[in-house]
C-alpha cells in the first residue's frame, strides 16, 4: 500500500481520459465561469461572517482581514489557474494533486474536498433559512421556530451537543432539494439561473455601498485597529489574522469553477480568466462593504446574525433598502449552494472515475448529461445535514478542509515545474517559486489561526477517510489494478 499512496497519474493519461470522454456537456464561456465563481463566493461571508468577525476578533480593521485572506487565494488561484489550464478536467485539487503528490494525497484531498463542498451547502443553507425566514416574517407569513431551527447545537463552555427544542430546519432541506434539482437538469440550466441570481444580489450589494456611504462616521473607525485585549485573536494584528481565518469562508467557491474543467468551452484559456476575474471582483465588493458597515455602526455591535439589515435598520432613511438586503442575502447564498452542488457532485464524479468510489456515483444521466447519482447523493445528504445542525458546527470544518486543499495545490505546481517542465502551460503561475511558497505559507496561518477543536474534528474526518480508501479505494483503484 506504501508505494501506492505514492503513485501518481501521468499527465499524459489525464488528457488522453479527458478527450475520450464526451459525457458532460462543454457549455461554460469564460463570462458564464467568472459568474458561476462570484455566485460561490458572495454569501454567507459578506452577510453573515462580517458582523461577527468585526466584533470578536478584528473590528475595523475587517478590510485588512479581507484583503490578507484575498491575498492567500490570490496566490492559491494563481496556482488553480495554472493546474486547471493544463489538465482540463473534472476533480479539481483532486485530479492535480494525483498527478503531482500520488494517490494518498490525492485521496486526502478529495476526501476534504468533499468536506469542504458538501458541508457548505448544508452550512449555507441554514443561513439560507434563517434570512428566508426573516424576509417571510417581514411578508406577514409566520414560519414556526420549531420548523425552522436546528435541533442540535453546541453548548458554548462545554462544545457538548445540546437538544434546542426544535424538530427540524424544513427551509434550509427545501432549498437543497430544489438546488439539487435544478443541478440535476443540466449544467447550461444551472448557469442560467446562476446568471440571474448573481445579478441580484451583486446589484444589492452596490446599492448598500453607494447608500451607505453618505451614512458612515469616520468615528466608528478610530482606533482602525483596536488594542489587543489580552488573548490571541481578540482585536490586535492577531485579531486581524484570526479574522481572516473567519471570514476565508467568504471566499470559499472561486476554486469550485475548476471542478467544471471539462464543461467549459475552452479551458485553456476560459478557466484562468473564471478563477482570477472572480476572485478580483469579489475582493473589491468585500472591502468596500467591510468599510461601510464599520463606518455605519459601531464594530461592538456588529456581532449579529444580518450585521448589513442592523447598519441599514439604524438610519430611518435606508429602511426601505432593509427587504432589498434579505432578498440579496437569499440570492446569494442560493447561488452559493447552486455553485458548491455542481462542484461536489463532479468531486465524486471524478474519484469514482478513478474507482476510489462506487462506480454508481459517477453515473451520467443520459439525456442531461449530468453527473446525476452524484448530485442525489450530494442533495440528500446536505438536506438532512441542514436540517439538523446549525451553521456554529459546520463553518470552520469547510474552512480548514478548503484551506487544506489550497496548500497542497500551491506545492503541487511547484513539484510539477521540476518533475514535467516541459508539459504546455497555457497560464503560467507568475514567479512561481515566491507565489506558491507564499499561497502555502499564508493558507497554512490561516489554517492555524482556526484552533484546536477545529483540528480534532478534521483529524476525526481523515480518519473516516483513511477507513474508507483502506476497505474500498485501495482495492478498487484503476492506478492500482492497472499497475500504475
């Protein structure tokens, strides 16, 4: 088994599986890919994480935070583009990091892949529920709290799971069961109703900018970066850093654009342009909101479920932009769970491929050419996920797993442009050999600045993992078998 959790898939073998396949449809455009890389990214981050970040670790100086984690997926994105130009297919991380780092790490990767995917549209969907709720509320229609909360929680002293008294969240499994529907359908038709939701809630956010503004008190900015008040993370610079470990959930989507290689149109140069336009665009929304909001209200008050409905609930002229806002916010995290159901669904479709998994969740639907068991198996289990835990439980665990991730495909070019410097590059990773130490270096104080119980739980889930390559992938691996 040691020599084959070493053993790694040739380049040559990637593309070669990649032409011989005509199963999923290319129907992405460089615009489409960039929209569906906004739609993963702006969420729960920007209306929901900013609030709490601000108040317990960074306070105003939550742009920095945001800027410090844009600038560690900068570098991550840079190597993504690189890796995703080169070997246009499905899997992402996974499917480069098995032809760099061999089928141990690739499996590591992909089995937090699955983490980080499946685990953000269950997490995204209770922040879902909870705005759609409100937004309800606001329409005169009551949602039972017993309908619509979680039934466990996490006791703040002990981490110990509590009952709440609630039965079930039914808002946050419908909205998983309809994504997955319309993921189901066909790529293109996802795209479309992306296109549509990201405009929405893009045009919300400006809206909030452009009137916000004429509300800030430069006050509420001073001092930019509070006093560290005795313990790592609590404001200071450990502050900002431990933000930017929070709020790197914001982020969490742009890499999902390279799990659609093979339904783009041209890969080679649609993908680069997908990752790094997104990452782009959503980093300059992100710092402008984070200045707004902290110039609006006092950073100490931000530690909220809506912080952005709280900035415009305080000024009586904004009120009428509070609906706009809950709508924005259901918008985005719609698409948010739209973007992480595509990728999850072609992880597995990818690792199946692979005969790492079951053949069955690989299936292509025959008519929608979709991977169609995959995106079942990745609706139902998120449904029943968001429905019973609470978004507290679920956030750092995506967060470490995605972080993980980005790490190793920083290292992974770099091994490449020594192992196979003569493989066609159509995007090169600029100054590879200080961007990819960097995109690793700053991923990994990121990870650490999540903390311990944080790592116990991604210990606990590669366990599960290791079990599971041991009892199935190991045996059923086509490297394996073939000899590889």
């Amino acid at each position: 088994m040691g020599s084959q959790l070493l053993a790694t898939k040739s380049i040559d073998e990637l593309h070669a599986q990649e032409a011989s396949s005509n199963e999923l449809r290319r129907a992405l455009s460089a615009t489409q890919l960039t929209l569906l890389g906004i739609g993963g990214v702006i969420g729960t981050g920007i209306f929901v994480l900013t609030g709490v970040a601000a108040a317990q670790n960074a306070g105003p100086a939550l742009a920095l935070s945001f800027i410090f984690a844009a600038i560690g997926c900068t570098f991550a994105g840079l190597c993504y583009a690189e890796f995703a130009a080169m070997i246009p297919v499905s899997g992402s991380a996974y499917s480069y990091s098995y032809a760099t780092l061999g089928e141990g790490v690739a499996w590591f990767i992909g089995w937090n892949l699955v983490l980080e995917y499946l685990f953000a549209v269950a997490t995204v969907s209770v922040g879902w529920s909870g705005y759609a709720v409100s937004l309800l509320e606001q329409l005169h229609v009551h949602v039972p709290a017993a309908l619509s909360q979680a039934p466990f929680d996490q006791d703040k002293l002990t981490h110990h799971m509590i009952r709440t008294g609630a039965i079930i969240n039914i808002p946050a499994m419908l909205i998983v069961s309809g994504i997955a529907t319309i993921c189901y359908i066909g790529i293109k038709q996802s795209a479309v109703f992306n296109s549509v939701i990201v405009t929405i809630k893009v045009t919300v956010i400006i809206l909030f900018i452009l009137f916000g503004m004429s509300f800030i008190n430069t006050a509420n900015w001073h001092p930019f970066v509070p006093p560290n008040e005795g313990h790592f993370g609590l404001y200071g610079w450990s502050g900002v850093l431990a933000a930017s470990g929070v709020i790197f959930f914001a982020y969490i989507g742009f890499d999902a654009i390279s799990t659609a290689s093979q339904e783009a149109q041209n890969p080679q140069r649609d993908m680069p342009v997908g990752i790094l336009a997104s990452l782009v665009i959503c980093t300059i929304l992100y710092v402008a909101v984070a200045l707004v909001l902290t110039g609006m209200v006092h950073y100490s008050e931000l530690n909220v479920p809506a912080p952005v409905a709280l900035a415009l609930d305080k000024y009586v002229p904004l009120h009428w932009l509070g609906i706009w806002v809950k709508l924005g916010a259901v918008a985005g995290m719609t698409s948010v769970m739209l973007v992480m159901t595509i990728a999850q669904a072609r992880i597995f479709f990818a690792m199946s491929r692979d005969g790492l998994l079951p053949k069955f969740f690989g299936r292509v639907h025959p008519r929608f050419r979709t991977p169609s068991v995959g995106t079942v198996i990745t609706g139902v289990t998120a449904a029943i996920i968001g429905g019973l835990f609470p978004v507290g439980v679920l956030g750092h665990l995506v967060s470490i797993g995605t972080l993980a991730a980005f790490v190793t495909v920083c290292i992974g070019v770099l091994i490449l442009r020594r192992t196979r410097p003569e493989l066609p590059r159509p995007f090169r990773t600029p100054l590879p050999w200080f961007t990819c130490l960097a995109g690793a270096a700053v991923c990994g104080l990121m990870m650490i600045s999540l903390g311990g119980a944080t790592w116990w739980r991604l210990a606990i889930w590669t366990a599960v993992g290791i079990a599971v390559y041991a009892l199935y992938g190991y045996r059923h691996s086509r490297l394996h078998r073939s000899g590889g």
